[in-house]
C-alpha cells in the first residue's frame, strides 16, 4: 500500500518505487517494463490494479516521451521522471481508452503510473524524487545507500 510519512529503506529492491517530496513519502510495488515491448504493452487489458501498485518504465536514457491510454482500461496517474530521479511533471487521471498523446518531457528516463487520482491524495508533484535501483546511483538525488 502506498502511504505518505513512509518509512526511509536504506536497500533498494527492484520491484519497488519510492518517491518522497516535502511533507511526505510513498512507497509502490512496481512491475518494471524495460524493453520495448513490455513498454508498448503497459498496463493495457486490466481490469483493476491495487492502490499500492503501479508500473515503472524505464528507458534507455532519456529522452522525450509521449504516452497513450490505448487499450488501457483503468485510469492512471502518469509521473515522468528526469534521469537523476526528479519528477519532472505528474499527469493526473488520464482517461481509459483515449488515444490522445500525453507529452511527459524531453529529458524522461522513468515514467511511474499509479491509480488515476493518487498523486493528487498523497500530494505527489513535480520536485518530487524517485528511488529506485535502475537510477544511475552517483547522480540519484536520492540514492538506494541511507538517507
């Protein structure tokens, strides 16, 4: 479940995103979508996903992205997130179904969706840090080693 007030994991784990930001913390069990495939597939075709859960995209390198909800059924919250870890810009409730391309940046190298609206509820927003073993750790404004 993801929560605000989290407490800090000095281990990373792949399947696990943290976010913090001032006044709070939050912690998601991720599926990781790191080639292009699993990338293209997303988190089309279901039905429901737990609140505490989401998809971690990772690319190689960043880059400028643009994301879709195609075959998407559930609404999302889209967090784009700079190659240091930064999120960059958060994209609330993204409508199921709709083909209208969501522009995330140019310098993406992670895009994380949650639940349409929990970014919102938790007070997740650009600043916000990400942490994450995929980030290049020596430049991670918030590296998987302490605090």
């Amino acid at each position: 479940m993801a929560f605000a007030g989290a407490p800090a994991f000095a281990v990373c784990s792949d399947d696990v995103a943290e976010l913090r930001w001032d006044g709070g913390k939050a912690r998601f069990r991720v599926e990781l979508a790191k080639t292009p495939e699993e990338r293209s597939k997303g988190l089309m075709h279901r039905e429901s996903m737990s609140s505490g859960a989401g998809m971690l995209f990772i690319f190689d390198g960043p880059r400028g992205v643009s994301f879709w909800m195609k075959n998407t059924l559930i609404p999302l919250d889209m967090i784009f997130i700079e190659p240091d870890g930064r999120v960059a810009k958060v994209h609330e409730g993204a409508v199921p179904l709709d083909e209208t391309l969501i522009p995330g940046g140019d310098n993406i190298e992670y895009v994380l969706e949650i639940n349409g609206g929990l970014a919102r509820r938790l007070g997740i927003a650009e600043g916000a840090e990400l942490r994450h073993p995929s980030l290049d750790q020596d430049h991670a404004l918030w590296s998987c080693v302490g605090e």
